[in-house]
C-alpha cells in the first residue's frame, strides 16, 4: 500500500475521531445498526446493478486501488529501445528469446506478432482493440466505486428520514427527542464519510490508474510499430520521452 | 433473473424493514397516498415525455434489466472461427446452410449479405447503422428511467411539501404535529428509495448491458469482415480475443 | 396531443389534487401571488436570455412537444424505394413529377437538386448543413425548456426566501407563524411542479423528437444518394431498414 | 439594449418587489452589508481566477449579452451572392473595392487573402484556426458569469452561516431572533436571484451568441470556398441558405 | 503574484471579516479543531486518491496558479518570424546557434529535431505526443484542486454532523445549545469557503492556464513546421495571428 494512501485513511480517521471525542465521546457516534443500514444497504443496491463476477472483483479492485501494479515507465524505455538496437543488428527474429521471458502480457503479445511476421496494421488494429476494451472495462470497474459512494450518501439520507420518523411518532418523552434525531443524523453521517473518504477517491484513483495504463500501453505499441519498421534507436527514445514528464526524460544516450 | 439482483434487493429490503421495525414497526412506515403520489405522480410525468410505445416497453425494458439475454463470447468466437475454417475450405458459399438455423439476427444478417456476394463496404455500412440506431435506441430506454428516478424524488419532495403546508395551517394541536410531519417525510423517503435503489440502478444496468451488445456486435461485424476476406481461423481469433479480458481469453487452438 | 401525454398530465394533477384535499383542501394551496412570482418570474428570466423571436415560439414549441408532427417511417421507405424503382428503369428525370407533389421539404430539395444533375457530394453537403443547423436550433429552443425548469426552481427557492423573512420579521403573534410559513413553502412546490413535471419532461421530450427528426433526415440522406448513383432497390431497402429497430423492419419485396 | 431583455429585467424586478411588499416592505429585504458580501464577494472570487485583462472586459462582455452586435443573415448571404457574381464575370481581382470598404473583419480578411492569390487551404487553415480561438476565448468570458453564478450562490450561503453563528451565540433576547435570522437569509436570496437572475442567464446568452458569430463565420468560409473556385452564384446561395431555419430562407433568384 | 490575485483575496478576506465583525466579532468564528477538521480532513482524503509524488507538487501547482510563468505571444510570433527570416536566407542549419540560447524547452526540441533534418511528419508527431500528455498531466493536477473542493465542502459538512450529534445529546443545560450549534455549523462554513474560494477558483485557473500554454505550443508547432517548409515569413505572421485575439494583432510588416 502507498505510504501516502495509509498516512491519509490514518489522518482523516485521526482527526473525526478527535473531534467526536471532544464532545461526548466517540462511542456514542458508532452505532451497529445504522453502519448496516449504509454499508450494507448501499453494497446491496450495488448488487442490483453489477453482475456478480464483477461484485467478486470488488476487493481485487479496492486493493488494486491501494497498491497499483505500476510499471516504470523509464525502464520499459530502456528496455524497448535494447530491443530496437538488437533488432536493427540481427533482425527481428533475434528478440524471440526476450519475448519469451517477457512479464508485461500486453508487451509480450505485439512483439510475438511481429516476429511471426504479421502487417504492422494488424498488430496496430489488434493491440488497439486490447487496449480500448481494456479501458472500458476499468472505467466499469471504476463507475463501480463511484455509484457505491452515491448509494452511501443516498441510504445515509433513507437511514436518518427512517430515524426522524420514528421520532417524530414518539414525542411523547421530551427528553428522547434529542438523542433520537442524534442517531437519526448518524445513517447521513456515514454516507457522507464512505462516499467522500472511500468511494469517490477510490474511483478517481482507479480513473488516474487507468489513465496511467493506458499511457504505458500507448508507448508500447508505439514501440512495437518503430521495432517493426527499424527506426534508430535515438529516435524511438526521443518518442517514448515526449509521452513523459520533462523531469523524468532521461535519455542513455547523452 | 441474477443471482446477485435478487441478493441485492432481498439485502436493501430487509435492512430497511429491521431498521423500521426497530423503532415505531414497518406499518408506519406504509402509507398508500404517499406511495401513490410517488409511484403514481412519477410514472405520470413520464408518460408526458415518453411515448405510449415506449411507456409499454417499460415492464420489457425492467425484465431486460433484471434478465439479461446475454450472449456467451467465448461460444461465439468458436462459432465464427467455425465459420472462417469452412469458408476457406469450401468457399464462403457453403455457409449457407448454418445461417438459416442461427439464432443471432445480427449474425445472421451480416453473412446472409457477405453470402449474397455484397461489397465488403456495403456490408460494414449497413452493420454498423444498426449497431448504432440500436444502441441509440437502447440509450433512450435507459434514459426513461434515470429520468424516473430523478421524478421519484421530485415528487417525494413534492408530496412533503404538501403535507408541510398541510401540517403548518393545521397547528391547533400541538400533539398531531409530530405524526403529520412524519407522514409528510414518507414521500421524500419514498422518493430516494425509488430513484436511488430502483431507478439509477437499472438505468446503470442496461447501460453496461447496452455496451456488452455493442461489443459483441463489434466483435461479430469484425468477424464476417474476416470470413469475408478469407483471413486465417488463427489471425481471426487473435483479434477477437483482444476484445475479451485477459482472464477469459482461452484459445481453441493452443 | 399524444394520448399518453394527456394521461400523464391528468394522472399527476388528479394526484396532487387528491393529496391536497385529503388535509387542507385544494384551495389552500392556490396563492395567486405565489404563482405570480414562479411562473412570472422564470418567464421574465427566460426572456433575458432568449431573444423576443424565440420567445415567440415558446407556445408552438410547447405544442410540438405534446402534438409531434411525426413522419411515418414505413411510408417513407416505401415511398425512397418508388422513387429508387422509377429513377432505376426510367432515368432520375422521371422524378420530377413525384418532386412537385411532396410534403417533406427535406425530401424535395434533396431530390430537387440530385434531378438538377448536382454532384452527389454537393448535394450531401448541402443537406448535412441543413440537418446538423436545424438540429442545432432545435437544441437552442429544448435548453429553452430546461433552463425554464431551473428558473422555475430558483424562483420558487426566492420565493420562499421572501415570504421566510417576512414571517421572520412578524413574530409577534405565534399563531400567524404556521401560516405564514405554509404560503412561504407554497412557491418552493411550484418551482418543483413546473420544474419536474412542465419544463423537464419537455425538454427530454424535445431532444427525443430531435434525434428522430435527424434520423429521419439521415434517411432520406443515405435514400437521395442511393437512387441518384442507381443502387437496387432491394439494397436500398436493406439499408434503411437497418435503421429501425428489428420489429418495425417489414420489407416489401418478401 | 433588447427590448425583451428590458422587459424579462423589469418583470422579474416588479414581481419580487411585489412579493416584498405584501408582507413587511421592499425595506426590509434590503441590507447593505449583505449585498456587499454577495456581490462584493463573488466578485472578489472571481478575480481571483481571471486575470485583470478579462475583469476589465467584465461590464464590456455584460453589455454584448444585453445588447448584441447582430450581424443579418440574410444581408450578409445577399453581400456574398454580389462578390460571386461580380467576381464570376470581372475576376477575383474586381473583389478589391469592395473588400477595402467592408466592416467585417473577418469577411475582409479572407477575401484579401483570396484576392492575393492564396492557395485555398492556407485560407481556410487561417480562417477556421481565427473562428476557433475566437469561440475559445468567448467560452471563456461566458465561464466568468457562470462562475459568477456559482460563487454568488456560495457566498450567500457563507453570509447566511455567518449570521447564523452570531444569532445562535446572541440567543439571550429572545425577541431578536426572528429579525437576526431575517437578515442572516438575505445573502442566501440575494445570491440566488444573481446567480439565477442575473449570472446564469448572461452565461447562457453569450453561449447562443457565440454559436451564432460561429454559424456566421462559417457562412463566410463557405462563402469565401466558392468565391474562389468560381462557383455559380446560385449553388453557392443554395448553400448559404442551408445554414438558416427554412422560415429565413428568401432567395433573390426567385 | 497577479494584482488581480491579491486584491481578489482581500477583497473576500475583507468582507468576510467585517461581515463577521458586525455580529460577535471574528473571534467567534475562530475554532482552531474545525480548521483542522476541514483543512486537514480534505487534505488527507485528497492523500488517498493521489500519489505522494503528485501530493508534493501541491504548493508548486498552487505557486503557479496565483504566479503564472505566462508566455509573451507577440514576443514569441516575433522571434518565430525572426528564425523563419533567416531560415529562409541562411538555410536552416543557420538556426542552430539561436537554438541553443532558447529558453522555451518546446521550441528548442523541435528547431533541434527540424535541424537535424527529421521528416516534418515525424516533429509534428514528437511535438503533439508531447504537448498532449503535458495537457494530461495539467488536467490530473487540475483536478486535484477541484477535488479538493468537494472534500472540503463533504468534511464540513461531516464536521457539523459530529457537532450536531453532540449538541442532540447533551440537551440538559438549554443555554448551551446555541453556542454548540454555532460551532457546529463553523465547519460547514469553512468547508464552503474553502471549496468556493480557494479549490474550485484555482483549478478553473489552472484550467486556463493550461489552455493558453496549449495554445502556445500549438503556435509553436505551426511556427516550426512554416520554417521548415521555407514558407514566406508574412504568410507564417498571418497565420500565428489569428491564434490572438484581434485586439492583440500587431503585425510588424505594417
């Protein structure tokens, strides 16, 4: 897990509970019965709209959110221009033992097409469609952890108009009018937290995520077409750096 | 109907009902004016936008959502490689008979054309309008109810608004106060529970429905595309299977 | 007026009426004032954006949302394809009696200028500009009707705000407090009514009918091309069927 | 100034000053230091984002969307008709006269360029990068006022917390907190009816009005196309009126 | 800093003071806890949604915001006609000793490339992969900042929430409950101010800002691509013209 992930989950939860403490207590803002009505009532309306397989992967893609599998963009440069230059000296065919222990799928996949000598359209059209559909996949995902924090915030809103009914019923003691409305808020209090703390930052997170894939699988097929047609060395790097950030372009050759 | 649609909302159903039963009982929650103004005024709006045809869809349309009809990719990757493999042997000529027991009208009309000896353009073209004034159509059947759930809550506020002012003109006895507003509050907990829990839901439902036919008619369009052309069984399905996610992606010929 | 429509409009008066009565009466809830300040005073905003000529339309706008002149698209398949058949044995010329007698302007030009002997390209330029601006206008006038729904809401919130103040500032008898504050919500309800059940729908209804209109249009485009580069009838038919959804395709030559 | 637009102003004006009044006066609704919050302090957030050059364009961008410099369709299709013509008969050179006197600068710049002797696509590239930077740059300006909206709506809600705080810290004298309150919801008004009233509205305005430059400018660059390919004076009439609704389309040639 | 910037900052800060001043004096608004709910709760909400390497850039991102390092453009179409001048009589390799004094990193990449003699299709693509991932990258951090407006906003309404329940439950002594609600709402305020005032201002500022540099670059390209193809320094003066504004056009050939 990132560090900046767990120092922010460990400060938000600091400071709620130091400001519930002030008060009265945080016990009195943990209430079993309302963490139901939100947690479980809102993960129930997800699972009317998402099929089960994709419910299965809901804490795969919680932890993908946490930890991302990252690639090192400067080191698949390197790697693909070592690839280029090998290229260029013996031919295509000369990569077929580094494809074979190749660990990035999506890598691994085009260079296989272009030693078996396939038209650079094709390989393009191909790894094209993986990459799209890989990506409308994720946002699914994504959307996922988005509608989840619109359902906390919705079932926190059903949970507190349930307590103030049954408040608004039972006037009768003057005095349990005010720890009724109490719990009443706490259902719309917990909404508010899950979907601000935990959905919406998790589904931004997957959106950057994704964005970031599809950057690293970008510069692959870029690197793929120039391997295929035998562009120097010196000039797919220059390509690949253009997808970075000035900081991180760090060329070998100079 | 899914598996997971019916956990779903036997889990939303039975959490609100504990929560209603733990104070003042699930009956007074249940109030029939409030769930006709609700229910009855947000299907009324409807009907002003949406067509009577449409209207009549609507019970269609909800059964789409909670059945899907969905299309097993990996049987029908196996079912065009079938068709490429035959094509190529015996001529595109002799998958005549294979079109006439197929179940995909989609499918069907593309290699009835492709059969007919149609221009590859022709075919593409005529395809894709339909792909596409299909999921046109389905966007707008989708729509019916995201705007249904955005009526369920205007009505709901609408319907408290109504007993507000009832309450407020009527404030003689300081008793019925507390019932008549908590009746008042039934239609905007109403509202939230249908718009949040009923309708945004299945409106995301035949969302990702409607992008899983989409692909899948992708997928077909570029496999007559193929046949048509006379392309490998094996180049054939190495694009398909870009269109799957990696984990479902099980070659026939490995 | 759609059929539909009427009963949506009865259905949700009839339903707001009843939940009137059943407290204080429908008459409590008519404060000629408070319809004043909403429907006067979005009107009046509106007419700040949009300019007089558009605001003349407003009325013959609204009447096109709840009575479409809607084009029968069976009927003009059928009619594309006489034309096609005509044009195919007896040369375009042969058209130009059909051309005088038809309805749809659209039609008319396009098939106007294909008589002409104007390059295929021209005419297709001439007619997208033609559907994609009055697609546009139409836009203009439905943001018309949605922007009158937001305006209405606002209002009424202004309204309300109004009428707080004033029960605020006269505090001196409480028993005046209820009623003040009753009248005060009065024009939060019907910025919700005009805006949920009036202006919204008709905005959807609108960009429903749009998007017809331009299918329509595109038809009659991809029909105009056909027969003037002399495509068979048969092609033609299988084209445009493509069009509509799978229930609606009843081709006449089967 | 419109006369639809004074006429929207003074309705919306009249009606709430007539709301005011029944109850406890115009007076009373009015606060000096809750309008400097609302509109001093929105205005304040909003130099924070636009830089001084487009603040100093603020009372210049309001005057263009109560009073727009309108160009005539219908004239400037008739002016375009007459450069075709003469340019037909004399050649592009005979276009100079007339080209020194135009007050469209964009027309002017054009048709310069076409009378120079540049190749078509220098002058569309010119052209279409001058209309789209000028549409960025309106965008721009139109996002002030509707970030003007949205600030004036929160600055109000800022005011109105600010004056809740200090009467819920005054609660001694109980008779000061019906007009405490009062004056604590007025910023909420006033930044609903600018926001509403004046913001939004304007936002809108300019977006119609830039759809409408670029309609125009559009109508030009087809113009200028044909002018210098030689078109006949006809078509390219036939063209412009495309760009218009079917009601404005009067032709000189008939 | 920008003028605009500061007198926009004080101007609000101003207000807000004397509005505050008025009441109970700004002391009251002070709560050293509610400060660290909101500030500190959003910013470590925003920790979770964003890699620590994008976390450090925060105080950078906001230095340019209020502090642009803004490009001069006549400054710019100046040298570029400058380098375009002396392309045209020196050749093109004549550019190299401008280059390296170049401070624009852009700019200097691409004469660089242009110099060494790269197929202008392969600059134009360097260039535009580049200028499109640093549009990416500005937009992730953008959205950092709207982000963080909506945390800010979501934490303090959570903060009243728990200052809210703690008032419900401590209702004995009736005179504190002014002052306890009055700190409870504290946070919302904050959180509107916050969001209103610094998250929501600075991300639609980086959004311009990141639009004009867009902007920039795409000059630059137009620029390069004109001095490699020798183009005439006045028709590459036209062109770069009408990216500006026609109050910014000064042609220095007039």
């Amino acid at each position: 897990m990132d560090l900046g992930t767990v120092i922010g989950i460990v400060l938000v939860m600091a400071l709620l509970a130091g400001a519930m403490s002030m008060g009265v207590g945080v016990g009195a803002y943990i209430d079993i019965p309302s963490v139901l009505i939100v947690i479980g009532g809102s993960i129930g309306a997800l699972m009317i709209s998402f099929k089960p397989s994709q419910m299965k992967s809901f804490t795969k893609i919680f932890m993908i959110a946490v930890k991302p599998p990252e690639e090192d963009k400067a080191e698949l440069i390197k790697k693909l221009i070592g690839f280029a230059t090998k290229a260029r000296k013996d031919g295509i065919l000369a990569l077929e033992s580094e494809v074979n222990g190749e660990p990035n799928e999506f890598l691994k996949k085009g260079l296989s097409m272009a030693i078996d000598g396939n038209e650079p359209d094709t390989i393009r059209d191909l790894l094209e469609i993986d990459m799209e559909q890989t990506s409308t996949r994720h946002k699914i995902n994504g959307s996922m952890f988005s509608q989840w924090a619109g359902l906390a915030g919705a079932m926190g809103m059903v949970g507190t108009l349930i307590g103030l009914v049954a408040m608004l019923l039972n006037m009768a003691d003057p005095s349990a009018i005010g720890p009724s409305m109490a719990v009443a808020l706490l259902t719309t209090m917990y909404g508010a937290i899950i979907g601000n703390v935990v959905g919406t930052p998790i589904a931004i997170i997957l959106g950057i995520r994704n964005d970031d894939e599809t950057l690293v699988r970008e510069m692959i097929i870029s690197g793929i077409m120039s391997i295929q047609s035998g562009d120097a060395p010196r000039a797919l790097e220059a390509k690949l750096l253009s997808f970075l950030a000035p900081i991180e372009r760090v060329s070998q050759f100079d």
